[in-house]
C-alpha cells in the first residue's frame, strides 16, 4: 500500500524537491547543511549542529529521499515488466 503511493505520487515529490527542497533558492539551504555535515563540523561539541538544525535537514531533505524512492520503484517495476514480455 505505501509501496504504491510512493511510487505513483512521484509528481507530488517532484514538485515538492524543487520547492520545499531547494528553499530558500540562493543558496539552497538544503546544500548548506550537507556541507555542513560532510565537512564534519556537524558533530563539533561547540559549532556542531543543533536539534533544529538536524530538523531543517529532514525537512528539507525528506522530498529529495522520497523523489528518489519513487524514481528507483518505478524503475523496477518497468524493469520487471519488460522482462515479463
């Protein structure tokens, strides 16, 4: 059931990823944070990320997750259905 809904709610995510995703647009706050995290600053005990940092990333970043879940169930299932034929 849930299976299905991400996979054909891909429109929903889409529209989502370029706006809640990407907001605010310059720079996109999204890509902020991840450099935040992958320069390891994140964990810092005194310049690490707050709670509601931590949130902003979810929020931000769950259209993108769920975008890409639905693409990759696509996918599959047109994979699965040309081998079907």
């Amino acid at each position: 059931m849930i299976k299905n809904q991400i996979k054909n709610n891909w429109k929903l995510f889409l529209i989502a990823s370029l706006t809640l995703g990407l907001a605010p647009f310059s720079p996109p706050h999204l890509l902020g944070k991840i450099q935040w995290i992958l320069g390891g600053n994140a964990f810092h005990p005194e310049k690490g990320m707050q709670l509601q940092d931590w949130f902003d990333v979810l929020l931000h970043g769950l259209p993108w997750l769920l975008l890409l879940c639905a693409i990759m169930l696509n996918l599959f299932a047109l994979q699965v259905k040309n081998d079907q034929q």
